[in-house]
C-alpha cells in the first residue's frame, strides 16, 4: 500500500485492502502486535483517502486506528493537523480510548499529558507553567519526560504564537532543529508576524535545499514572498506546496492573504473556502471567510461566519466542555458573538465589522471583550494598539470624546509612531475645543504621514476656527501716554546779527 501510495496511486493501495481478508482489519483485544499493525494499515488507508479527497472517510479511518493503537501519534496528529474534527468530536475521542486496557499507568500518563497538549494549540501559553495536575509521582515523572521531548517544545511554541508571542516561539523552536518534522511551518509564520524578512529567506532556502520534495520548503519560500509584498510569486511557491500536499489546510489560508493583499476579494473568499473544506475544526477558514465579507458590506454573511469562528474556537479552548448555546440562540446579530467569542483575533474583528456596520455600541463591547482575553498579566501586545484605536473611534461615535481620547493616547503608548493614531487623537481633541492642542496632534501625524488626506482635511479646519477666534477677539485698547515736548533754549545772540544767507557752518568763496 505504501509504494501504491508513494507513486500516487491511492486507488490501487485502497483496492489491495477491499481484497484482504475482512477479520484481519479487526482489532483483537488479546493481540496488541496485531492492533499495532493493524493501527499502521489504518494510517496509511486514511492517506490514500485523504489524497482521493474523501476526507470523512479518512477521518473515520484514523479515528479507528486509535482505537485499535492508543498510541500511535501518527493518527492523532494526522487528526490534529487536518483539522479533520471538531473539538468536541476531538475530546470525545480522547476520552473513549481505551488507555489504561492497552498501556501501563506511566504510559498512559505521558500519551494523556502530551494529547491533551496538543488539545490546546490554540490557547494562549500562561506566563507561569501551571502545577501538575495530580500528586500522583507516575503523573509527576511522565510531565517531566515529556516537557524534554521535541513534541514538547513544538506545542509550547504553537501555544506561544498563539498568544501572539512570536519571538517566544522562535525562542522555544530553537532546540527543536528545522527540519519539517520540528514546526518549520510555525517557524515560517512567526518570522513573518516578526517581519524579519532575511531570516526569512535564509530558513526558507536551507529548507529548500534540505528538504525539495516536502511542502513546508516551499510554504516558507511563499511566506517571504508575501512578506516582500510580491503576491505574484508567492502564490507560484504556495501552488507548488499545495501541489505537493493537497490537504495541508494552512498552505490554502496564504494563498488567500496574497489575493487578500491585492484587493481581489473573490479570490480570496474562495482560497478561504477550500481551506475550510480541509480543516473543519479549525476556526481560522471562517474567520478569515467573514472578514471578506465585512469588505464586501455583506453584513448578514460576516455574522454569520464570525459565530462559526467564535463557537469552534471556545470548543478548541474548553477541550470539550459543553458549549451551551441556548442562551446566546435567542439573541441576534453582534450579541451572538460576543456571548461566545474567546479569541481575540475574531472579537477584534467582529468589533471591526459591526463598527463598519453602523453599531458603534456593540464594536464598542466586542473591542473591549478582545482586551480581557488578550491582555496576559495586564500587559497588552503591541498587536492589540489597533484595537484600542478602534475602542477611541467607537466611543468618540457614542459621544464620548474624551474616553476616545484616552483609548488614542494609550494606542499611541503601544506603536507611538503611527500617523493614523495622531490623527484621530487630533479629531478628539478637536471636538472636545482644544483647538490648539489639535492642530500640534495633527502636524505630528502629517509628520509622521505627508500624505494623510483626512490629517490635511482636519488641519485646514482647525486652521480655520484658530483664525475665526482670533478675528472675533477684541483688540485691547492701551492708553496712550502724555508726551511733553519742549523747545530748545533761545540763542543768546540777537537774530539781526545772525546771517540768514549761511546754511551751514561751512562757506565757500568764488572770484
């Protein structure tokens, strides 16, 4: 089946299984050789499926190799990595496998620690690592294994990027090496949040050079492309990784930034479309998806898709945990979301869209919702500065000039040279009659932007009212002081004998 597979031929390896014997793919309780092999034949079922694109057929593939193998990782990660479940159907799985019936107790204690990790690849890493979770000396050893392992530090650093701690994860992918297997595609995604472009490009050639034949070379070599701002030739390597990985859900969503970044928003939607189709469980497709639509002005479809973002994303937070969703059904629009939402990114940019959509108020609590799930230890990421900019634009449009004004000033603390944030501080200054403060405010920002067109429109207007209250002042009127002004003595000699015809003390004579 594997050579079958390697020279992609999935339907002749899918065929080589309709003809073995039928209670050789049951598992056997009493033979765990044979379920381990048996967990192996799954596996590679599912790829030739996956490949065939017959995604539920290859989830139910793999979600039975678990079955058969608790401990075959490569299942699992294969699950994890495709998004193939929600996370709920995720939890659900991990709960019904029989562990203890096929494992000692300190293997089951480490395979539980290292997959309940990977259930929390989307939550933020806390600051201080949390206690183990039981007194048991087994539990506490399979911790302190497994925090050595290479899966280990892969998962912390995806928590990290997570949080939007990027240079943490570069830092935690530092002992991992850079080979596909050690997080190279987190590696490329948290060197372009960090824009550091020639790291960049010298990680995506090594891997290029290592590694020709696998996706991740060639995802890295788009990812800098699209950092460069040449979409054109990141989509050619991204084609070329997907090409080479059909189902790798990620490759899809760059394809997509790079029509994004190009203002074509059809294609764009319909990358987003297809990343959704290869991870079902993944909250990023939707949010993606009704961020479009928020461009496009359909309000209707932006809900839509921001809530399916927001309910997969608290289920991937709460590792199973019922969502109860009764409640947050019998409200509409926005109030849906923010009864659920527990990632920033999608609070943020549904406060986005509602704001866009003429509801200042509900921008105005999603806004804040996105800072209490971003802050960690009341420190906010710089990432977040666009979010205070758009709680001072949502309260200023409630009539709260002077709370916008702080929301500003406190952008401003975050990323100070941004000239859009000095221009809507000179707004608010402006409305709140401090005309003069305003003008400096906005001179700063045409500092910082010459070409600010609603900082040009803004100055000439405060410009204005300056002039209008300076030719509406009185003139003060200051009394003039008496001036006395007294003749020279008269001459001591008489005017008779003064010669009148003499003008100056110089005379000449002519013969």
């Amino acid at each position: 089946m594997r050579a079958h597979l390697a020279a992609k031929e999935s339907s002749t390896a899918l065929n080589l299984l309709e003809d073995c014997d039928p209670m050789l793919l049951e598992p056997r309780n009493t033979d765990q050789t044979h379920n381990r092999a048996l967990a192996g034949v799954l596996v590679t079922q599912a790829r030739a499926l996956s490949a065939l694109e017959r995604r539920e057929a290859a989830a139910e593939a793999l979600t039975a190799a678990l079955r058969a193998d608790c401990a075959c990782y490569e299942a699992l990660d294969l699950l994890l990595e495709q998004h193939a479940l929600t996370p709920r159907q995720e939890s659900e799985l991990i709960e019904s496998l029989p562990i203890s019936e096929q494992l000692s107790g300190a293997e089951g204690a480490l395979l539980l620690s290292a997959y309940r990790e990977r259930f929390h690849r989307y939550s933020p890493a806390p600051v201080a690592p949390p206690p183990p979770d039981s007194d048991d000396p087994i539990v506490r050893e399979a911790e302190g294994v497994r925090s050595r392992t290479l899966e280990a530090a892969v998962c912390g650093a995806r928590r990290l990027a997570a949080g939007c701690r990027w240079g943490a994860a570069l830092e935690r992918l530092g002992a991992a090496g850079g080979g596909p297997g050690s997080g190279a595609a987190l590696r490329a995604a948290c060197l372009l949040e960090l824009r550091r472009a020639p790291e960049l490009f010298a990680f995506a050639h090594g891997l290029v050079d290592a590694y020709p034949t696998h996706w991740t070379a060639w995802y890295a070599v788009g990812c800098y492309y699209y950092l460069i701002g040449k979409n054109e030739l990141a989509r050619r390597y991204l084609s070329k990784s997907k090409s080479l990985e059909p189902g790798a859900g990620c490759v899809w969503l760059a394809y997509g930034h790079s029509f994004a970044a190009d203002n074509e928003h059809d294609q764009a939607m319909a990358a987003y479309f297809k990343a959704s189709q290869l991870m079902g469980g993944c909250h990023l497709p939707p949010l993606y998806v009704g961020v479009e639509c928020s461009l496009l002005n359909n309000v209707a479809m932006c809900e839509r898709f921001l809530y399916k973002a927001a309910v997969l994303h608290r289920g991937a937070t709460e590792a199973g945990s019922a969502v109860d969703e009764g409640d947050v059904e019998n409200k509409s629009g926005w109030d849906r979301i923010l009864g659920l939402v527990s990632d920033p990114h999608v609070a943020h940019e549904a406060g986005a869209a509602a704001l866009a959509a003429g509801d200042p108020g509900a921008a105005r609590l999603l806004w804040l919702r996105t800072l209490d799930v971003a802050a960690h230890d009341g420190q906010l990421n710089v990432r977040w500065a666009a979010t205070l900019d758009g709680l001072g634009h949502a309260s200023r449009a409630l009539g709260g000039a002077a709370e916008g004004l702080q929301w500003h000033e406190r952008a401003l603390g975050l990323r100070p040279r941004r000239g859009a944030s000095h221009t809507a501080r000179g707004l608010c200054l402006a409305l709140l009659g401090r005309a003069a403060a305003a003008a400096d405010a906005l001179h700063g920002a045409l500092a910082l932007d010459p070409d600010d067109v609603v900082a040009l429109a803004l100055l000439d207007l405060v410009v204005d009212t300056l002039d209008r209250h300076l030719a509406e002042e009185e003139i003060p009127q200051f009394p003039f002081p008496a001036v006395n002004i007294s003749l020279p003595a008269a001459p001591a000699t008489p005017l008779a004998s003064v010669d009148v015809t003499n003008t100056s003390d110089m005379s000449m004579s002519f013969d």
